[in-house]
C-alpha cells in the first residue's frame, strides 16, 4: 500500500483533471498519476471551474494541502479553492 500523505502537508504545482465521479454523481477534480501524492484522492477547489470544462481537461494548482474530514477520509484543499485550465 502506499504512504498516505500527511494531514498538514503541502504539495506545490499540482497537475489534475476532472472526472466524473460515479459515487457522489458530481465532477470532481483529483491529481494525476505520478506527482509524488496519490491519484485516489480528490481536490477540493472552486465549483464553476471544475464544471466548466469538458470531462478529462486538464488543471494546475498552485498548491494543495492535505486535509481529513471528520469520518476520516482524507482530501485536498486547493490554494484559495483555485485550478488553472492547462494545454497538455
């Protein structure tokens, strides 16, 4: 099994996309493969941009820190709730 990333913790240029997410119905935003944190998680960040954008566009954020809810499943939390559309 990975290593969970610690709650408190900072990731810096994050690359993520949207996907629809077949548990909650909603599109939601999480990072991709290969940055060091893993691709299971979801991203926090503004509603209108995530929804903005076909299914599978691509995004930057500046930062993410590692978060828990309260029954225990872990997220994150994009700097000022804020994913930058990028060409990739």
């Amino acid at each position: 099994m990975k290593d969970l990333p610690i709650v408190g913790n900072y990731y810096f240029n994050i690359q993520c996309e949207n996907f629809h997410d077949p548990d909650t119905g909603r599109i939601r935003v999480r990072p991709l493969p290969g940055q060091g944190i893993p691709s299971n998680l979801v991203i926090e960040c503004s509603k209108d941009e995530r929804e903005r954008y076909p299914i599978g566009t691509k995004f930057m954020t500046e930062s993410v820190k590692v978060c828990r809810k309260p029954d225990g499943r872990m997220y994150l939390r994009a700097k000022d709730q804020m994913i930058y559309k990028i060409d990739r």
